[in-house]
C-alpha cells in the first residue's frame, strides 16, 4: 500500500484514548502498515476497537471488522490459558513432575522435569528428533509417543531455549492427560474459553469460517529481514545446523495453499488464528480477576509472579541473547521487552502480533497485522499504539 493512499480507519475509541487512533492511523502513513486490528479493555471494558486497511494485498479486498489472522507465537498465550483453566479447576499444579500428569513422559532423563520448567523453555525440549509433519501432528496418539521418546538437549532446568514449536505439542499433551474429558488443546479451548467469552479465535480453525474472513500474511522480502533483523540474529537462523531453525522446524504447518490456513488442525505454539478483540478481551479477563472463568487468586497471582530462571539465567540458546522471561507459557514484562507494567504477561508473534495482560492497569490488549514485520523485540507499529494506551492512562 501506497503510504500516500489515504487509509480509512473503522472502529471507535473512547474519550481520552484518541492518541491510539491516531498511532493506528500514523501507522499506515508512517510504518508501512497493510492491514490490521488493535483493541484494548481497560478494567472490563472496551475502550479500544480499531480495524483498517487490506486483508488480502493480491486482491485488494480490505480488512472488516470480523477479519481474522494468523497470530503465530501469539498463540502461546491463548494456549497458556488452558493450563491456568485446569490449575485453577485443580488438575494441574505448576511444581509438579510432568511425568506424575504422564507416565511416559519420563523416558530419557526428563523424570524430573517440572510443569513449571517444561512452561518456561527449560525443559532442553526444543526441537524433535523425529520429523514432526502434518500426519505426525494430526495423530495425537502417536505424537503424544515421539514426545515422550524426546531426549533433553541438556540437563532441565539448567538452561533456557526457545520452544518455537514444541512447546505447544507438550502443552497439548499434559491437557489431554489432566482434562476429565481428554480432550486437544485446541477442543478445550474453544470449549472453555472461546465460546463462554464470544472469542473469535481458533487454535483449531473449523471448516465453517469462510476464507472471506481470513486475512492473507505479506512477507518482507530478503532485503527488508537483513535491514530489520539484527545481523547476528539472521545468521543464526540462516544457520541450517542452528537450535533456532530446528526449533523454527513445522512452524509453516498452519499455512494451507487451498484454504489459506490449515483446518481442523492444531499448532498450539503457533497456529492460532483469530481477532485482535479476542486476544484483548481473553487477556482482559485475566487482567481483571479472572470471575467469567471462575479463575482463582492463586492461579491469578502465580501468572503475575516473578519468571523463575533456569540455574545458568536467562540467555536463549536458541535466540542467542539474554533471554526473555517466561513463566507458566507467558512471557512476561522485562528488562528487554518491556510491555505494561511489573507482572504483566502475554505473547508476541513472528511479524508483530501482542496479546497481553497488564493486571496493575486492568488492560487488555491484542494487536494483529497482515504485513508481517521485521522485529525481534517489538514491532515499531505495535509498540506506536501500546505507547500511545499508557499515554492515555496516564493523561
């Protein structure tokens, strides 16, 4: 899109939070963006709910008010929320072996691990030594095995490394042991959380939404990810032998050439597909005690504590920096990506996607684009309008 094309901006914002609709509007004319949603609750209610610009760059065809989108590593929070469900429901607790959940789990030195570490990228599980493709991840029982059968790359718990993809599978796995009904994490979700909240998000896409709802993804081209990425981070990933690409490995699986995206299947880690108003409203929930999923204080407040770090600290193995904080599959606010206030928690996405919770504030917030962007700790288009929200609380 031109960024001399006058974009027009659908959506309303409250009094007082007028400076986020002109970061939205700003970032069509000033951030290169094509399509997109932005919405925020605040204390329960919306006071944040813009959409604008293309959903489909080929065609033209422009973004509507119920368009949904691939959210990549977004997904991980919605997915998180699952296991704060059934700790809250008393199935789950975050200092528990995962094998006392699945027995089988303890096979080649992951006895010991830990819910809480398996949550946190420090469980030396990041990668598959058997090749995970679409039949492999559309049979749970038999990926439930090859999970099982995975040897830690090193000791769990003494270091951190991205769980790009598998983290989902294991997630997904350690539900269906604990849920009554033993059902996929993607089920589960859309069962406990999507519909009693009126969510349009799917970590488990049905044949019934219509491709007209769906937004296509516009990828940068090589020039743009050498100019956006820091170099030692394309490295990394150009790198074949790297533990980013093999952690990276099946995270195309959501993609579908006939339908855009993958139906009636799940990539908990990565495949989520949904709107930025869902992403803000399940967070909200979070943000604001929890009541509409009878979630309890303690679970509440566990999410918002302080990330526990593996013996050797924060540096990724697979990033190849200091590291993020995780807890309980969140990411939480920190030194390096900063989102909200002290024991705020949430997700980002490849390209620039952001859910979170900031229970301090009461926001909810959820971003999501159809450009994908070229950041690794906050796209300049996302972190506009997250500016542009604080502006507005504090006003």
């Amino acid at each position: 899109m031109n960024a001399a094309q006058k974009v027009q901006i659908h959506g309303q914002v409250s009094a007082g939070f007028e400076p986020v609709r002109a970061a939205f509007a700003e970032n069509f004319t000033r951030r290169q963006e094509l399509g997109g949603a932005c919405c925020v609750y605040h204390r329960g209610v919306k006071v944040v709910d813009l959409w604008g610009g293309l959903r489909n760059e080929a065609t033209g065809e422009s973004w509507q008010e119920n368009t949904m989108v691939l959210v990549y590593s977004t997904t991980k929070g919605l997915a998180a929320m699952t296991l704060a469900l059934a700790h809250s429901r008393g199935w789950l607790d975050y200092e528990q072996r995962v094998a006392h959940y699945w027995p089988e789990f303890a096979q080649a030195g992951k006895e010991r691990i830990t819910v809480r570490q398996l949550l946190a990228h420090q469980a030396g599980l990041f990668a598959f030594a058997e090749q995970a493709d679409r039949s492999l991840v559309a049979d749970l029982d038999r990926l439930a095995a090859v999970l099982a059968r995975q040897q830690p790359a090193w000791e769990p718990g003494t270091r951190q490394a991205y769980h790009a993809i598998s983290l989902g599978y294991y997630e997904g796995e350690l539900l269906r042991r604990i849920d009554p009904q033993h059902r996929s994490l993607g089920q589960f979700f859309q069962d406990e959380i999507a519909t009693p909240l009126g969510l349009d998000f799917y970590i488990r896409l049905p044949e019934s939404v219509p491709d007209s709802r769906l937004a296509t993804l516009s990828r940068p081209g090589f020039a743009a990810m050498l100019r956006g990425f820091p170099l030692r981070f394309m490295l990394t990933v150009l790198n074949p032998r790297s533990n980013i690409t093999h952690a990276l490995a099946g995270s195309m699986l959501a993609h579908d050439a006939q339908r855009i995206y993958a139906r009636n299947f799940e990539v908990p880690a990565g495949g989520g597909v949904g709107t930025a108003r869902a992403i803000a409203r399940a967070y909200s929930v979070f943000a604001t005690g929890g009541q509409e999923l009878a979630l309890r204080p303690a679970t509440l407040q566990a999410l918002a504590a302080p990330a526990v770090p593996p013996t050797r600290g924060f540096y990724d193995e697979c990033m190849r920096g200091d590291g993020v904080h995780f807890s309980l599959g969140f990411m939480q606010h920190c030194p390096i990506w900063s989102f909200g206030h002290p024991g705020s928690y949430g997700m980002p996405g490849t390209g620039g996607s952001l859910g979170f919770a900031d229970p301090q504030a009461g926001i909810g917030y959820g971003y999501v684009t159809s450009r994908v962007g070229t950041s690794v700790t906050g796209d300049p288009r996302e972190l506009a309008l997250r500016d542009a929200v604080y502006a507005s609380l504090r006003g």
